[in-house]
C-alpha cells in the first residue's frame, strides 16, 4: 500500500469555546491507492477528531456544500484531488463571509443576492396544455448558465464582492441573472435589466475574473455579465 | 434542557425535507395559501434530487407514438408484480401534466429539433406493452436532477415560502389518538431544539443508501424520516428492496447514468463480449436495473470481470461519436475523469453494481397520505419521494420513475394537506403532554455517555454488515447471521458518544443522530430480506431458485404481498398488493424476461 503522511493546516474557530480563531496543524495517514480527493482526507481527519466541522454532501462536485479556501484557491474538497496540493495544505473557510465555525460559514448575504435577482422563470402569458417551445439553439444558450451549483467559491473569490456584498449582486447571481435573461421563455428582460442598472448591482465587476479561475464546473460569469452590459448598450442606443 | 424551555412555532404545515419532493409539495402549499414551514438538513439546491441524471418519465411521444398506459405496464412489470396498481396508474397518467408543469416552472429541458422536450431511451421503458424500447425519459442533458431541484427551488422562491435550512428534524410529535402532531427539530447553527406544531406534518426526507458501505447516494441520505416514523410506531413496508445501480464508478461509487446505455452504451466483460445479450435478449444492457446488475455480479462471480482483481465490468461508448457524448453526457465524461482517471470518448468506464435507491418506505397511498396497515389514513401525516412507499416500485424501480414519483406524489400530497386543513378534516390539537420527553433524553444521553462506541466505527460496521449480508445476491445463512450482527450493532448505537460538544454545528452531534434512523432503517431491511423466502425484483436468494412452478424463483402463492415491519418487537405483518388499477384493467401476474 502506497501510504504516507500528509500534514495539513487547518481554520479551527468555535464560538462555544474558543476566545479567536487559530490555525491547527493536523497529520493524517493517506492510502493514495484509495483515497483521491480531499474530502477522503477530512473524512479521515474528522474520524480522528470528531470536533473538525465542515460542510459536505453529494461528494462529486454537484451539490456545492464543501467549498472552501484550499492552499489559498477556493475550490470543493470533493473534486479537488490530493496528489496535487502543496503540503502542508491549509485549509480556511471561504473568505469574505462570517465564519460560524471552522469551515462552515453564514451563507446568508451570498444567497440575498442571488434571491434580488429574482431567479425564477418570468413569463405572465397564459399557460400552454403543453410545453413552450424552444429551438435547440435556443436551448444552447442557457449552456453553461444553468450548470451553477451556488457553492459561493466564485462570489467569494471576487474583491468586489468583499467590499460591497451587501449591494454588489457578485458573479454567482449574474451568472444566474443572464441564465433567465437568456431563456427565450422569460419575458422580463428589461426589468431584469432595469433591476441591474445600477453602479455597484452590476457596475462593481472590473472584470478580475478571479471567478472564471476557481468556477469548480469551468463557468465563466464574467462573460455572462458582459453579455448584460452588452444588453444594456443595445437598448441604450 | 427541561421540556419546558422548548419554544413551539406553529404552522398549518411542516414539511420536512427540500429535495423534488418536498419542493413540489411547498410549491403546492405556498401557492395555496397555506402558512407552510419547510425543514432541511441543507440548503434545498444541495438535497440529493441534485444528483439524479438520466432523466424523468413521461408519455409525452415527443419522438415516437407512447401511451402512458404502456408506461404503466412496464411500471407494474419492473415492479416485478409488487407495486400497488391503483397508484401506479395514478402516477403514470399524472406524468405528461407534471412534466409540463415544470417546463413552465422554468425547467431547461434538452430539445428536439421542433423544439419539443427531449427524451431518450431508458431501461424498461418499452413501447406497445414491452415490445420494444420507447424514448420516455425527458432529460436536460445527463443534469436531469440539477436542473430539476433548481427550478423547483426558484418556484419557491417565486411563491415565497418560508424554508429553515440548516435545520435537522429529530421526533414525529404523535398523541395518544395516534395523529401527527408536528416535529421536534434541531436548528444546527445554534443547536436549540423547536417544536413545529402543525395540523399537517409532510415527509420528504428521502432515502437512506448510506446503510450500504458501497452507494452512489450523499452522505445526508441517511433515512431520517424512516427512523423518525419507525420510532413513532409506523410501520415500515417492503424494506428489504434495495435497488443497486448497475453503474457506480468501481472504487468511487459515484453515479453513472442508465442514460449512457440510453444513448447507446454497452456493457462488456474481460472477454470484450456484450454479455446481457444472454441475459436480456430483447432489452440487451436497457433491460431492468436489477436484471442488469445480477448479470454483472454473475460475470465477476464467474471470472470474466474485468482490471487487475477482476472486479469489475467495462462501460463502453467508445463507438459514440464525441459530439454526442460532449452534448448529452458532459456531466459523465466530467465524473469519468474526476472519479475513474478515464475520459469515456477514449476509454471504456470501470463501473459495478452500487446501492442507489429503497424501494420501500413509510407507507402511502397515491394521494400521499400516510396509511395504517388497514388501509385508514394516519390524521396529520404525508410522505412523498423516496422516503414513501405508495407503492409504486414495488420490488424494483424502472430508472427515471424517482423523479416522476417526487414530481407526482410531492404535488398530490399537498392537494391532499389543502383538501384536509381545509375541509377542517385535521385540526390543531394540542401537543401531548411529555410530547418532547424521548427527544430530549436522546439528546442528553449523547451529551453525557463516556465510554461508548465510536460513531464513526459503528456506523462502517453497519454499511459493512449490510453490504456483506444483504446485497445484489442473498443468501439464507448469510442473512441470518446479518440480523444476528445488525442486533449486535444496535446495541453500539445506543451508546454512541461523542468528543464534541458544542452547541454551535456540532456535525458530530448530527452524525450520531442520523446513526439512529440508519440503524432503524438497516434492521428493517435485515429482517423483512430474512423473512420473504423467494425471489423478487431487487432480492433475490440462493434458496428460492427459478423452477417450473416458480420461475426466477418468485413465489405468487405465499410472497405476493407487501412486508411490513414494526420496530416494537421487530415484528412482521404483510398486506396484500393493491391489483385494481383506478380506470383500466388489472395488469395480471406473469413471468417476467426481458
């Protein structure tokens, strides 16, 4: 069995006990024949130390709970693997968002701004008996949109998130704004427009693309927040 | 904590769970005008529903001519002759409006070139009662289940109903009378208990496949609702059929869509040789998932599995053209490459059989009232989806009708919470005295053992236990010895302790909770798989062989009925099989091939 020891720094913070957070070094034995990503890796940890607290679920990368800062690079344990952390692998919570306790943090203000853009299918029209119609090119647009599992790695990765997260809407809920913007089903456009029009709702993306870079399903928000600025000329004119 | 200090919200509804089907259910209360509260473990886009891939039935014959009267047949047939006729019938008519329903609702269905929703081949899904395989699965690429409980949570948030995520059920309130009365609930952030007092409480807690060691389910599908209502006297049915996905990432366990095969995929063994065309000669690798993955074990048993132990076979879409796969399977070629180091376009998939889905549950009836063994609805209690039994799977599930079912009986349990709150049928009555006495000994017991098991231990030995005494084949012995080790391992649950204490997400805390509903739920099934001695859909024995007077070794005279299993005393009792379908004729018993 191809075993070693892999040494981790990790986030430790429980309000219950602890006066400030601090960073805990932890070992842990890794067998590299079973264990692949870093979720395996915590699983073990927690079994060592049942206080370690960390979201998880579906462990293949379509759920979004175990986002988290990862060597520095917000990502999911689930699909990250471990042959390919720097050691010691520090592990923090996602930043830009209060930290409850470990890696856990309060997701409130990151699902506020994705609820503002009212993510839900606007069309008043009177109901078919069967499905509305859409091309399959039409449908291709809303590739790369509706994949979004809201783990937050994009939002909290941004600086203009971090400055302004109570009035920038972030990469997340843009992407998730265009999604229905771009859906020939929904007939809200130019609210959804109007609603974005804003200086910090939409303007505060200076195009960093730190989202494009940690998206853990190869989204790119930045692109889709350019194709509403690029809306937003179009009617302008 | 004295009983005393527990704060009580009430609601006309509590429903408990936000995957498919308790979202389809809120959708139905919120829109109705009902002061609704819906409880879940985690936020709702996260509930395992996340997952599902292939896609969702329906007879829309988008494609090619389908009737939803055939679909119907290969429900009962995949069934294996065990589900519930009457609500099969009801879910099969129902499938066309609920699909519909949710493409207005916003779902990104794939399209066909008109523009239509599109569908695609699945497992025992035929045309003209079993002739020959039909595209019924309306898919959204192989997201299918993504693109569903996103939608379904956007209508939500449309209707605006109120959600307490992060929030972990622990009791069903239930007086003396027998009726539900709410439930006790553990808020994680703060580790307070409340009491949600409601005139309708609703289960959508989904399955519990982490009873297995091998599942393609998520760590939270740990059988809540089960334990919770095994606890409160309801009886559990037909436990002991567990579906095993024919395709898990050998080693991963992660999931690989019926889909693949669907659009073309083929199963081979060491000698490269497509093997269910012995198996299944008509249906080949679309036959019925518990057909499929006993003729994969077989292959393995026998020494053609495949890699350097011969423990698995070989999924193959190699032939595929890469446009196809890159358009309908993205999501498989991803986890191909995540999970088995290989990408599907140049390589063939190491998969096996892995626990996916219990065919069992809380028993319902196709309005999604939670029933008595004779037949009376339990006052105040609902189920849909995975965690209820309606029974519309019976003894195996055709893939797809999971999330037909969450779709179906997550929107009739709520027309049934509004007709019943409204016909003042349930009212609030006042809680039972004591009403949170167990709870909260539960709780206290966890806070306090010193020198108990380990829940991590406990819980490996359980999934190991089931997954070495109770799988895709069965034998007599080893199934005896099981409910000998599973009564060992309960006594380990009930001292479980843990290191952590703290008030604020104690995910050790919650880990040992959920060890209680698995353990509940691992018992049954032990117990009610030991008892039925035949061959049927997803359990089959050693001891009950394929003869002339019982082919594949299913026994109409003695086993067509549905278990039941009651926890006081680990008892069994049985119910017949509903065979009187709502509108048409009975689907009467006959062998089953494909």
């Amino acid at each position: 069995m191809a075993t070693s020891t892999m040494l981790f720094k990790i986030y430790r913070y429980d309000p219950d006990k602890d006066e400030a957070p601090y960073m805990q070094d932890m070992s842990v034995e890794v067998d590299f024949a079973l264990d692949r990503k870093l979720l395996d890796i915590l699983t073990r940890l927690k079994a060592i130390d049942d206080t370690l607290s960390y979201r998880r679920s579906c462990r293949e990368g379509i759920c979004g709970s175990d986002a988290m800062n990862i060597n520095g690079k917000n990502g999911l344990a689930c699909l990250t693997d471990i042959s390919e952390l720097k050691q010691p692998v520090v592990l923090r919570p996602l930043p830009g968002l209060p930290v409850i306790r470990d890696l856990i943090v309060d997701m409130t203000q990151f699902f506020k701004q994705y609820h503002s853009i009212k993510p839900y299918l606007i069309n008043e029209g009177p109901r078919p008996e069967r499905e509305r119609l859409q091309s399959p090119e039409e449908r291709d647009e809303l590739n790369g949109l509706y994949e979004c599992i809201l783990c937050a790695c994009c939002s909290t990765s941004c600086p203009s998130f971090w400055w302004n997260p109570d009035k920038f809407v972030g990469p997340a809920g843009l992407l998730n704004a265009y999604r229905f913007i771009a859906d020939t089903r929904d007939q809200a456009t130019n609210e959804r427009l109007d609603d974005l029009e804003d200086p910090y709702r939409l303007f505060r993306c200076h195009s960093i693309m730190n989202c494009v870079d940690v998206c853990p399903k190869n989204l790119n928000p930045t692109q889709a927040i350019g194709k509403i600025k690029e809306l937003m000329v179009r009617r302008a004119i | 904590m004295s009983k005393q200090s527990i704060p009580v919200r009430k609601f006309d509804a509590v429903i408990v769970g936000a995957g498919g089907s308790g979202l389809r259910a809120a959708i139905q209360l919120s829109e109705g005008g009902l002061k609704t509260a819906v409880l879940s473990k985690v936020f709702p886009t996260r509930s395992h529903t996340v997952a599902a891939q292939g896609g969702v039935s329906a007879s829309l014959g988008n494609s090619e001519e389908d009737h939803w009267h055939w679909h119907m047949y290969d429900t009962v047939k995949g069934s294996d002759w065990l589900g519930d006729q009457d609500a099969i019938e009801y879910m099969c008519r129902m499938a066309p409006e609920v699909v519909v329903e949710l493409e207005h609702f916003g779902m990104p269905f794939d399209r066909t070139d008109e523009g239509k929703i599109y569908q695609r081949p699945f497992g025992g899904h035929m045309s003209n009662f079993g002739e020959k395989p039909v595209r019924r699965a309306c898919a959204a690429a192989d997201r299918t289940g993504h693109a569903m409980l996103h939608a379904l949570y956007q209508r939500n948030v449309r209707a605006n109903t109120q959600f307490f995520v992060e929030w972990m059920a622990l009791d069903l309130i239930r007086d003396e009378a027998g009726q539900v009365l709410g439930v006790l609930a553990l808020e994680m952030e703060t580790g307070e208990v409340v009491a949600f007092h409601a005139k309708a409480t609703v289960f959508a807690t989904g399955g519990a496949g982490r009873i297995y060691y091998s599942s393609t389910n998520a760590f939270i599908n740990t059988g809540d609702g089960l334990g919770m209502a095994a606890r409160a006297g309801i009886p559990l049915e037909d436990m002991e059929f567990w579906q095993f996905h024919p395709t898990g990432v050998a080693g991963a366990g992660v999931l690989i869509t019926e889909g693949v095969r669907g659009e073309g995929g083929i199963l081979r063994n060491s000698d490269n040789e497509r093997f269910m065309e012995r198996y299944a000669p008509n249906a080949k690798d679309l036959a019925s998932r518990d057909v499929v993955s006993r003729a994969m074990v077989t292959e393995i048993n026998e020494g053609r599995g495949c890699g350097p132990n011969k423990d698995f076979v070989l999924l193959d879409i190699t032939h595929l053209d890469p446009a196809t796969i890159m358009k309908r399977l993205p999501g498989i070629r991803e986890i191909s490459i995540q999970f088995a180091g290989i990408d599907p376009i140049k390589a063939p998939i190491p998969v096996v059989p892995t626990c996916h889905y219990q065919m069992g549950g809380i028993p319902t009836n196709y309005k999604g009232q939670v029933v008595s063994p004779d037949g009376t609805p339990v006052k105040g209690f609902y189920a849909a989806g995975e965690v209820a039994c309606a029974s519309v799977h019976g003894a195996n599930r055709l893939g797809t009708n999971s999330l037909l079912d969450l779709l179906v009986f997550g929107k009739s349990s709520g027309d049934s919470v509004i007709d019943d709150v409204k016909s003042g049928a349930i009212a609030l009555k006042d809680l039972p005295a004591g009403y949170a006495e167990r709870t909260m000994a539960r709780l206290d017991r966890l806070n306090t053992q010193t020198g108990g098991s380990n829940v991590n231990e406990t819980r490996l030995d359980l999934q190991r236990t089931m997954q070495k005494h109770c799988g895709v084949f069965r034998f007599k012995d080893m199934l005896l010895e099981g409910v000998a080790k599973i009564t060992e391992i309960e006594k380990a649950v009930a001292k479980t302790e843990i290191k952590d204490k703290s008030q604020v997400w104690n995910t050790a805390r919650v880990e040992a909770l959920e060890l209680d509903n698995l353990i509940e739920v691992a018992k049954a099934t032990l117990v009610s798989a030991e008892a039925r001695k035949e061959s049927r859909g997803a359990h089959v024995r050693d001891d009950a062989p394929d003869t002339p007077e019982n082919p594949n070794g299913r026994d109409d005279v003695l086993w067509h009925k549905h278990t039941l299993w009651h926890r006081e005393g680990s008892r069994l009792s049985y119910k017949p099989v509903t065979m009187t379908p709502l509108s048409v004729e009975t689907i009467a018993l006959k062998t089953r091939s494909y």
